[in-house]
C-alpha cells in the first residue's frame, strides 16, 4: 500500500513530521516498508528560458539555443520541433542523470556544435507520455529554481504492509483513521456531495446474490473522457500507477483514497442491462490486461445480454472499457463477497488492486456514499448529466454488539488502560461504545470478532510496547523442563565436537581384560559376560574409540576424528567423561605442503581446550602440568587442571606399545576429558548475556624473553597474563627460536583500555609490570 506524505495529510489534520508519522505507523501494526523521495531523481534539473534559437549549421532538424538557467546563458543544442526563444521549460545540467534511460548528461559535441546539457521532455523525466517536444512552462515559473521544488515533486512517497486481516487500511483515509486514534492528529472525514439524478437509472439486475449481494449504478450522459486533473495524476503517478484517462483515473484514486473499487462501462457498448451472474463453464472474457481468461460455472461476473463485461470485483472486460471517445457510461459500485473473489483470483492466478481489497471485505455501508463521489467527480472534470441511482441487492449490514470490560486489556493483554482513554481509543476507530460498555464495531472491521480482538485494538494503539515483557505462569499440566546439570553439559559439549568435524561413535562399556588393565585395569568384572573380549566394565573410553578407528582406517578412511562421550566405571563410582582420537592423515598430501602430515599432540590438546570451553570451563585459567599417564607417550602428552590436583582433561600422543596392540600404524592422537570435574556455570536463566563490546580498541604488545630450558611456556604465559589483570585480557606465545644452547619465547599481549584510552606512560608501566613478572620465573628480556 502506497501513498503520498501530502495525500495522507489531505484526510489527517497534523504538525507531526514525517519520522513520527513513521513511528507511529509501525508502532500501531502498519509496518513501513520503505520511504522514497521522487525529488531524488530530478536533481540537477532547473527551470531555464530558451533566450534565442539559431538553426544549427550542420543539421536541418536541430537548433542552436541560448539557454539561462539561473547563471547565465548556456549554449544548448535541441531538437525538440516546439524549442523557441522566449520558451520557458527544463533544463538537464551536465552531471544529472535522465530518469526514463539513466543516461548522465555531459557537455559534449553534437554534429561539430558544443552542447551543454538539455531541454527535456515529459517522458525523459517519466512525468508522462508526452516526447513530441520540451515541456513548456509558464512564462512567470522562476528561472533558475529547482524544477522539482517548482513542481511540487518533492513529496515523500511512504510504503506500508497491511495484513491481510486489515481491509480498512487499504484505503489512505483508513490509515489516517488509525494516526488519529493514535494521537497524531484529527481525522477529516470525506465530503459526500449530493448528486441529484435525473430520470431513471441504469438497468442493472442481480442473479448471484451469493457472489454479489448489492448492486449500485449510475450513469452519466453527455461527458467528455479527457485528462485527470493535474493533482490527482501527480498522486497516481508518485505511487507507480500510470494516468490513463480521467475515468479511469478516479475509479483508481478512489481505490486507493478511500479503499473504494469501482468500475466504469461506456454504455455505448453494451447490449442490454448488466446482470451480476454467476459464469457458464467455458464463457470467455478479454480483460483490461489484454489477456482472454476462460471461466469456470460460478464464477461472479457482470455481463450485459450478450456477453461477459466484469470478472465482477477483479478487473472489468476490454470490450466495454472507456476510450477517448466515450460520451455514455455507467458507474458500478458493488459488493461482492471476499470468499467468491478469493476462489476466482485463484483459479484465474489474476490478481488487481479491487481483487486485493474485496478479497479483504470492503465496507458494506459505503456503497452509496462512493458512488456519489465517484460520479461528483466525473461531473466535475468530464462534465456531463447524472441519471438517477439504481440499487440492486442489499449490502449485508448485519451488526455484531459484545459485552466489554474495560478490565480485560490488563487480564489479557497485560496492560492497564484507563476505562475513559479505552474509550477514546474505540470511538476514535470507529466503534460504538455505550455507556454500559456494549461496543459495536464499525461496518468497515469485518475482522473484529470478540473481546479479545478489542482488547487488541486498544493495545495496539495504546502502545504494544509498552506492554511489560513477563514471563506467562506455568498452567497446571505443562511439564517442567527435566534435563539436568550434568545432561544439558554433555548436549553442548557434544554440539561443540560435531561443529569442529568429529564423528560420535558408541562404543560397549565392556572391554577385555587386557584392554583395560592397558588404562589402569578395571574395577568391576562381570560374573556371566557374554563373551570373553566384553568382561571388564571400562575403566576408560579411548579403547572403545581405538577400536573402531582401527576399524575404519583397514577400511580405507584415510583420516578418523571420533568422540565418544559415555561413563567410566571406576571404584569410587561412574564417572561422565568424553573421549576422542585422532588418527591416519591430519591433512592430504598436495603440491604445496608436500606429504601427507599426521596428528600431533598440539591438535590434542587444541581439541581439548576447546571441547573444555564449550563445557564452561575456565580455560584462561588452567595449567598445563605433569605426564598424562602410562598410555600416553613420554614427552608427548600432558594434563589440563584447575590448580595442582583437579584434573580436567588428559591429552597426547598414544603411547607406542599401545599403538601396536590396537593395530594401529603411525602416531594417533588421544584425548580424555573428565566431565564431572568441570565446575558447574553459574545459572543465568534462558537468556545470553547482553553484548557489550569494549568501546574502545585493544592495544596488542609483543615481548621476546629468554628462558631457561625448564620454563614452560605455559607458566611464562601464566606470569604475562596475571601482571596486570586489570589491563590485559590475553596473552598468547605466537614464537619460539633457539640458538646454541639459549631458548626464545616471544608472547603477545592484548591490553584492553577501559574509560580512555592509554597514554604512552600507562603503555610503558604495563611493560615494566609485564617484564618484572617474567623475571620471577627467570625469564629475562631479549635486548
């Protein structure tokens, strides 16, 4: 739905500029689509005079002109047959760009003749039709003024989404109804002229009362079918409709002013009376849109004795259309019921703006009414007699009246409204509200059916937002959520794993005894197992996994990355935990890096402190400690742990005997994780905490130490971090060089300003803190 900032201003008296007006449009459920301004693509056009005219010298059909737009004359060559001096029209300066093709203007030559913009027709700046020569101005437009300001071109052109459930806001006066209700202004209710008829009005007859139930008609004699006014063709035009002529034009204004569809018939011909019937199977029609449509038995139509004339209330017949020849025609206002349309826009895939507005349901009480207006204003721009009105039909009127408690807006839409403002907001849309609070709906809301559609009207204009956002009482019945702690830890921890390319596997929790006395030995046996390989309940899930790797790879995979997650069976109890492998390739051989590289225990331990992120832990904080067990390999393997004894995650190289006992070949990767010994999150309900990005940038420092060879680069790191934790948020080792006997290790320093920014004195002490630090652990500054 489009329309106009000064059109819907012409039934909204207001001072609200044009964001509240946008604001409050969505605020109250007309969501703004888009707001364009037509002025945009006439910049660069002014109005000029054409001082003289020379025939050009090189060409017989092109002239020479001298042209002022405001700063002095401009040489112009044109072609336009109407292109004299003393004309006054439009000018194009070099730089703008000509609606109708886009072409930018620029000086340039012209048949040997410098030219130095142009004179511009009515279609090149998509104003009209008109190309047979330069738009001519009157002699008093002011030179050198904007074209678009002089034309009053500068309209902003607002575009809406009405919901299907809102046929009142199809028309620009329902809109502004809303506005008002809202507080932006008093609505201006149309003016219904009279008309007086005279003699009797045309014939016109109902078959399909079902389809169309009302019927109205009047007919205009004596009319000459010109050319719309020139603010109703600037209105139609702004919101991308074509003028046409001033019949058609005002039956489209009034579609879209007031949400009116109508049609008009030249009279001349038509065979007969018209009658709304339903269709015979077969019956052919060729619309406006030039295309023939084949109806089907019930489908409504107006036909006159011999034909097809309407696809009654979607678009009218191209044989009984008006031209600018018609003197007679015959103005049909109607209702046709929207469950009719809406099966025959659908079968037909035809859609048109009557179709979109009758489908909704127009207003029944307004037939009348629109059809007075429709024929005030082709008596006022066709001239012409009026005949007196048909009325075929009655349009359903029936009235629905509910008993309302003004209560009900806080019970059931969380929102206390004064009774005396809910009264207001009612009126204001065109309800009746009695003094016992009995409301009736206006005969243009065929959507209103119940309390709680009030209830919604009320809330809406009132302000949806300012309902307060409370969490709705669980009703005896509704299930409680059940996962627990420790069940909503495994889901993330095994969304994470699968999100960084692992493959779950599940394993049996029974192993051999040989396989578990491997890692640690078992704890329980079964006295009847099932077999002899499946005795041992595991005291750990890697033997499971590398099994099934090894399984995989003699099936040709040429890379495993499986996890497990599961339960240990340990002589204190079961135990959650995650287990994961790495075996075969790491990456394919290829030209650039060569052979085929393997795991290492660095993707380990990646894998580990990632899978230890996603679980919650604190992974900023953990310490890299000790050999991770017998089934590790020396050297290659480590712990992660939340101080010296909490154990978080085993991770390395599996140990070669190892290797060898599961058959399998090359190095293979391992990790363990100890779900149960991750410290629980802190509760924080269903939502994630608000973002709140730093607002100022973090600063990065890079130092280079020399270690000793029995400093870990994990505890150099530690004492970096902790130097100054109000300044720095990470630290990272991003180097490593050795050189006869010494060890460098350059880490990276991220420090996060808080209320301003750092001054070259706060850089300077963060360093010293940051050097004192790693000299406790005997690292020294590399000079």
């Amino acid at each position: 739905m489009k329309f106009t900032l000064s059109w819907l201003k012409s039934h909204l008296n207001t001072d609200a500029d044009l964001d509240a007006i946008l604001e409050a449009l969505t605020r109250i459920g007309l969501e703004v689509e888009g707001v364009t301004d037509p002025a945009a693509k006439l910049t660069g056009f002014t109005v000029a005079r054409v001082l003289t005219a020379e025939r050009h010298p090189q060409a017989d059909k092109l002239q020479v002109l001298s042209v002022d737009a405001g700063d002095g004359p401009l040489q112009v060559v044109c072609g336009a047959p109407n292109a004299r001096a003393g004309l006054v029209g439009v000018f194009g300066r070099p730089g703008a760009a000509v609606p109708a093709n886009g072409m930018v203007l620029k000086v340039a030559a012209i048949r040997g003749v410098e030219s130095n913009g142009m004179m511009c027709s009515t279609r090149e700046l998509e104003l009209g039709e008109d190309h047979d020569g330069i738009i001519e101005l009157p002699q008093d437009a002011p030179i050198g003024t904007a074209f678009a300001d002089y034309a009053g071109l500068g309209d902003p052109v607002i575009e809406v989404s009405v919901t299907p459930n809102r046929q009142d806001c199809m028309g620009v006066h329902g809109i502004a109804r809303d506005l008002a209700a809202a507080g932006l202004g008093t609505l201006v209710p149309p003016t219904v002229p009279q008309v007086p008829g005279e003699g009797p009005g045309p014939d016109v007859r109902i078959e399909d009362a079902a389809g169309c139930p009302a019927f109205f008609a009047q007919g205009v004699s004596g009319l000459t079918n010109g050319e719309a006014p020139e603010w109703m063709r600037r209105r139609l035009t702004a919101i991308g409709q074509k003028p046409i002529s001033a019949l058609v034009d005002i039956t489209n204004y009034l579609t879209v002013d007031l949400g009116r569809p109508l049609h008009v018939y030249d009279k001349a011909k038509l065979s007969g009376g018209l009658v709304a019937r339903q269709a015979e199977a077969g019956e052919t029609v060729e619309a406006l849109n030039g295309r023939t449509y084949t109806l089907s038995a019930g489908m409504t139509v107006i036909a006159d004795d011999v034909a097809v004339h309407d696809i009654g209330g979607i678009m009218g017949g191209a044989h009984s259309g008006v031209s600018a020849t018609t003197t007679d025609v015959i103005i049909e206002c109607a209702y046709f019921t929207p469950e009719a349309i809406a099966r025959t826009g659908q079968a037909l895939a035809l859609t048109s703006d009557a179709r979109q507005r009758f489908e909704r349901g127009v207003d029944p009480a307004f037939l009348d009414d629109g059809l007075a207006i429709a024929t005030f204003l082709v008596l006022e721009y066709c001239g012409g007699t009026a005949s007196g009105v048909t009325r075929a039909g009655e349009p359903p009127l029936g009235t629905r009246t509910y008993a309302y408690d003004p209560a009900r807006t806080e019970t059931l839409g969380g929102l206390a409204v004064p009774a005396e403002r809910q009264r207001a907001i009612l009126e204001g849309l065109g309800f009746t509200v009695g003094d016992d609070w009995q409301v009736t709906p206006p005969s243009w809301r065929r959507d209103i059916d119940g309390i709680a559609d009030l209830v919604e009207e009320v809330i809406r204009i009132e302000g949806i937002d300012k309902v307060a956002p409370v969490p709705l009482p669980r009703i005896p019945g509704v299930a409680r959520p059940t996962a627990t702690p420790e069940q909503k830890l495994e889901r993330r921890v095994r969304r994470a794993a699968a999100a960084r390319g692992l493959d779950e596997a599940v394993t049996w929790s029974f192993l051999s005894e040989r396989q578990a006395a491997a890692f640690g030995g078992a704890a329980f046996t079964l006295a009847n197992p099932i077999s002899e390989e499946l005795k041992a309940m595991r005291p750990s899930l890697l033997p499971g996994i590398l099994s099934a790797a090894e399984r995989n790879l003699r099936r040709g995979a040429g890379s495993v990355r499986l996890f497990e997650i599961g339960r240990r069976y340990l002589a204190e109890g079961e135990r959650a935990t995650l287990g994961l492998v790495l075996a075969g390739e790491r990456s394919q051989r290829g030209w650039r890096q060569g052979k085929a590289a393997a795991f290492d225990a660095y993707d380990a331990k990646a894998e580990a402190l990632a899978l230890l992120a996603a679980a919650g832990a604190p992974v900023d904080n953990l310490q890299v400690m000790g050999e991770a067990g017998d089934a590790f390999h020396p050297g290659q393997s480590g712990t992660l742990r939340l101080g010296p004894k909490t154990v978080l995650a085993r991770f390395g190289m599996l140990h070669p005997a190892l290797t060898k006992a599961f058959d399998l070949d090359g190095a293979v990767a391992v990790v363990e994780i100890y779900l149960d010994a991750v410290p629980p999150k802190r509760g924080s309900g269903f939502m994630r905490a608000a973002y709140a990005p730093a607002a100022l940038q973090a600063v990065k420092r890079d130092f280079a130490f020399l270690v000793p060879p029995s400093l870990s680069a994990d505890a150099l790191v530690r004492a970096v971090r902790g130097a100054d934790k109000a300044s720095i948020v990470a630290a990272r080792v991003f180097d490593v060089f050795e050189r006869e006997g010494e060890k460098s290790v350059a880490v990276e320093v991220v420090l996060q300003p808080g209320e301003k920014s750092f001054t070259d004195a706060d850089l300077k002490a963060v360093a010293d803190k940051v050097v004192a630090a790693a000299a406790k652990q005997g690292a020294q500054l590399r000079g």
